[in-house]
C-alpha cells in the first residue's frame, strides 16, 4: 500500500509540475552549454535550480493536491518521502541536461565524477531546502543557508580535498537527515498518532 501510494503522489505531483521539468531541464541545458568547465559550474547551477525547485513545492501551490493528500491514510513520514521525490525527479533530469550539454558542446572532461558529485550536491540541497517549504521567517532563511552550505562543502571535498568518495558520502548522509527532518515536521501535523 505504501509504494502505491507514494507512486500516486508522485505521478500526481510530477503531472502538476511538467511545465516546471521542462523548463528546469532546457534551462540546466542553456547553462551547461554557456557555462565553465570546471566542477563549480555543474554543482553550484544545479544546486541553487534544486533549491528553486524546492521552494516552490511550498503548501498551497497546487490545493487540491494538498487536500486529497491531507485525507489519504499516510503518516507524516510517508508524506514525506513521496513529496521528496517529486523536486528530486525535477532536479536529477535537470542535471543531466547540463551535464550533457556541457560534455557534448563546453568540452566538460571527467563526466563520471562531475556527474556524480553534481547529482549529489543537487539533491542534498534540494532535500534540505524542502523543509524551509513548512517554515518561515528566519527559520525558512536558515534551511536555505544550510542548503547552500551542503552544496559548497561537496564541492569543497571534491575539488580542494580531492575526495569524490568523501563528497558523495556526505551528500548521501545529508539528504538522508533531510528527509528525516521533513518527515518528522509533518508528522508533528499528522492528526494520526505515529
């Protein structure tokens, strides 16, 4: 029952979103063509677009959406997953634009390891910025901060301590606290006790 209904929001919200897919990918792809070589290109561009991407999954943008979620029979922690999906399946096509675009007309070498610490850096960025979506004020500016620190110490070890592993790791464990973080502030709203 779970995985069928994380399907169905995903498929619901992606359906909602195409228009925001489509113009997160022809963009990433502008800017691959446009953009420098080096690895602080592909992970800033895309984690700051994962970050939009993010944002704009905010409550209220889609109300039907968010009422027919709000009455499915889903823990908090459920939610979560599904929605943290939905900017992820944006943001991973995103990236593969630019980066194909940019190996394919900028002359980007070492695809492999700009590939994977781009996807990386993007998604932790945009797990972490998915919880400003549920705050605001200062709490809000904090998520998105820590957002862009994300991206900037994967770059950090993948490029200055020459760590690739080490990036990857850490965007892996950072996009796991994330949606952790999310789940538990929706199950806080969850009026079925977890």
């Amino acid at each position: 029952m779970r995985g069928r209904a994380t399907l169905a929001i995903l498929e619901m919200r992606l359906r909602s979103e195409r228009r925001t897919l489509a113009f997160a990918c022809a963009t990433a792809a502008v800017a691959g063509f446009v953009a420098p070589r080096a690895l602080a290109g592909p992970v800033f561009f895309c984690s700051v677009l994962g970050i939009i991407i993010a944002l704009v999954q905010s409550p209220g943008r889609f109300p039907h959406l968010d009422l027919c979620e709000q009455g499915a029979p889903l823990f908090g922690r459920q939610l979560a997953r599904a929605r943290a999906l939905v900017p992820c399946a944006i943001v991973v096509p995103a990236t593969l634009a630019y980066v194909a675009a940019s190996a394919a007309f900028a002359g980007l070498r070492d695809i492999p390891v700009t590939l994977a610490v781009t996807l990386g850096a993007a998604v932790a960025s945009t797990l972490i910025a998915l919880s400003a979506t549920i705050r605001a004020g200062a709490a809000q500016l904090l998520y998105v901060a820590m957002a862009g620190a994300a991206s900037a110490i994967a770059f950090t070890l993948a490029a200055v301590a020459h760590s690739v592993w080490g990036a990857i790791a850490f965007c892996a464990f950072a996009s796991f606290l994330a949606v952790r973080q999310y789940g538990e502030t929706l199950a806080r709203y969850d009026p079925v006790e977890t």
